[in-house]
C-alpha cells in the first residue's frame, strides 16, 4: 500500500514539475525533427539536451557511452538504478523502434566527441558487456 501511494504521488509531482518546466525550459537546442519525435513521445516532459529537469539531461546519457541499441532498450525497459537520485522512467513501449533509434543516435551525438552519435554494438565502451556471452560471425 504504500508503495502504491509512493507511485501516485510521485507521479503527481512529475506531472506538476512537467508542466511548469515545460513553460520554463527552452527547446531551441534542439533540432525540429527531434523536438517533434521528443514532443510526440513525451520526453519532453521529462528531457532536455543540457539541463536536469525529472529526467537526466540527454549529454549526462550521451556520457556513459551506451550503445543506440542499448539507448532504445532502455527507452522500452529503463533500469531505475543507472539513475540513482532520478525518479524511475516509465517504459515507453509505445515509440517505434525506428524513432527510439533516432533518438537515440541524436543522444549520443551528444557526448561531445567527434563521431559521437555513431555508437553501435561493436564499438560500446561499457564495461556491462563483458559479461554476455560472445557471438561469432558464419561466413
């Protein structure tokens, strides 16, 4: 019961705080076609590019050097506890794929390194991936 209460009111204060930020933070850093997919998915709500709102900024993502693939699997199945001190995201399962990975290739575009943005699997640097099992290409 309590965590329930906990959930309701968090919630209420998320959507409170969402929508005073929302008048308050500017989008202008971000591109259009961004800024719709990120207004149509409310991310917005929660996002901004360099500014802590509810969520993490999109650069303090872009640092930890996830992959677009693991960016769009968080977008369909966050992990509350990459995040410590933030609220936990709710999963947004409704974004299409193809969207989840343009937001995501725009979010590591964003860790200020040259070719920032062109993650894939073969190139992430976290140390997470050491623990899966390797696959092998068939020629």
């Amino acid at each position: 019961m309590k965590k329930s209460f906990g959930f309701l009111l968090a919630t209420v204060a998320l959507t409170v705080v969402s929508f005073g930020v929302n008048a308050q933070a500017p989008t202008a850093d971000i591109p259009a076609e961004m800024n719709a997919l990120m207004s149509k998915y409310t991310c917005i709500a929660c996002h901004r590019p360099n500014q802590r709102l509810v969520g993490p900024a999109y650069t303090d993502v872009a640092k930890k050097n996830y992959t677009n693939e693991k960016i769009v699997e968080l977008i369909y199945n966050p992990v509350p506890a990459n995040w410590p001190g933030y609220p936990p995201m709710a999963a947004m399962k409704q974004v299409p794929k193809e969207d989840a990975l343009k937001l995501a290739v725009w979010i590591n575009s964003l860790d200020g390194t040259p070719g920032g943005g062109s993650k894939s699997s073969s190139t992430k640097k976290s140390s997470s991936s050491s623990s899966k099992t390797k696959t092998t290409k068939k020629a």
